[in-house]
C-alpha cells in the first residue's frame, strides 16, 4: 500500500486578479450585510458562493505547477475533488500511463496530513530505517523515496515550506528512478510563491 495522503487547501492570502479579488470581495460583504440582518440563509449562500470562486482560482493556479508527462508517457486530466466532509478546501492530483505503467502526483497544502509527514523529514526521523524508504537530494529539496522491486511500486515524497505536501505513486515500474525523474517535474518555485505571494 502506498502512503495515502489526502487533503484540504487552505484558503489564505493569494495573489490574485483585481476582477477576481472584486468578486469575491463583494459576495462577502454581501454576507456580512445579510448577517447583520440576521439574514443567516443569505449570509450562507454568499459565503459559499465566495469560496466556490477561490477553489476555482486556487485549483487552476495549482494545476499549473503538476509535472509533465514524462517523455514517453501520457498524461491524464488533472483532478480537483472538494473535501468539505474532510476540513474543507481542494485536492489535486493527476495520472499518468505508460503501457502498464503508472503514475498518480498529488498536491495537499495547509492540512493536518501535512504537519504529520513533516515528522518523516525530521533529522532524528527514523525514516532510513523504515523498509524500502531513503532520503533523496532533489536540488535544493529533500525528498524521501520508497520503491519495492519486487511490487514494482513506490511512491516519493517532497515536503516544501512546512505547508505542501507533495507525492508521486507509480505501480508497474522498473525503478526507483523513474519516480525521482517524475518528482523532477514539479515547478517548485510556482508553488512557494502561491503559497507565500509578494505584497
């Protein structure tokens, strides 16, 4: 079984367009007027029609930094599920297919599963100790790797900023290699400035 990760988008402080900012911006004074009513209906239907707005926005500005097909492979349609019954905010994830081979890369940011894989890449983590598991220098990121030979499966994982987790499953592949080459596809340096825009 490989790690499970799922998860819920925190929806913070964004970079994001004037038209955009305008309508969300509108939708919650129109629930805060509404409240102040005592209009509490209202005051819920415009709040959740703001937050349909920013899971839209969040989960393209998100999908854009999935990796590419590596060469030779294809690459499914990305898949953005809400997860209010689990805390609320977005998942993404998308797959990837090479004959019997696949891949399945997942992005969680600001959920609790986060906090509990930060353990794993903790120095004094026993994590090398675990089977099949290895730490992983991928430039400036640590990752951490597992590939079982004999299931022909594995999975890598990144954590970036202590706030996203990132995760590449494949089954039916000959190496480890071949995760580490689809982890190379992340565009790291997209996903620290989503997660912490300039002024």
């Amino acid at each position: 079984m490989g790690f499970r990760i799922a998860a819920a988008l925190f929806l913070g402080l964004v970079a994001v367009e004037p038209a955009f900012a305008e309508g969300v911006g509108e939708q919650i004074d129109a629930a805060r007027t509404a409240y102040a009513k005592g209009d509490s209906l209202h005051a819920l239907s415009a709040l959740q029609a703001a937050i349909a707005v920013l899971n839209s926005r969040l989960a393209d500005q998100f999908s854009k930094v999935l990796p590419p097909a590596p060469g030779g492979w294809d690459a499914g349609s990305v898949d953005v599920q809400s997860l209010d019954t689990i805390g609320g905010g977005i998942s993404l994830s998308k797959g990837y297919s090479k004959g019997e081979s696949t891949l399945n890369a997942t992005l969680i940011v600001d959920n609790p599963a986060v906090g509990a894989s930060a353990a794993m890449f903790q120095p004094t983590s026993q994590v090398d100790g675990r089977p099949g598991w290895s730490r992983l220098q991928l430039a400036s990121e640590e990752a951490l790797v597992r590939y079982d030979g004999a299931a022909r499966s594995g999975e890598i994982l990144l954590l970036i900023g202590g706030r996203v987790l990132l995760q590449v499953e494949g089954t039916e592949i000959a190496n480890r290699d071949i995760l580490v080459d689809a982890a190379k596809g992340w565009n790291i340096g997209a996903i620290r400035k989503l997660i912490a825009p300039g002024p």
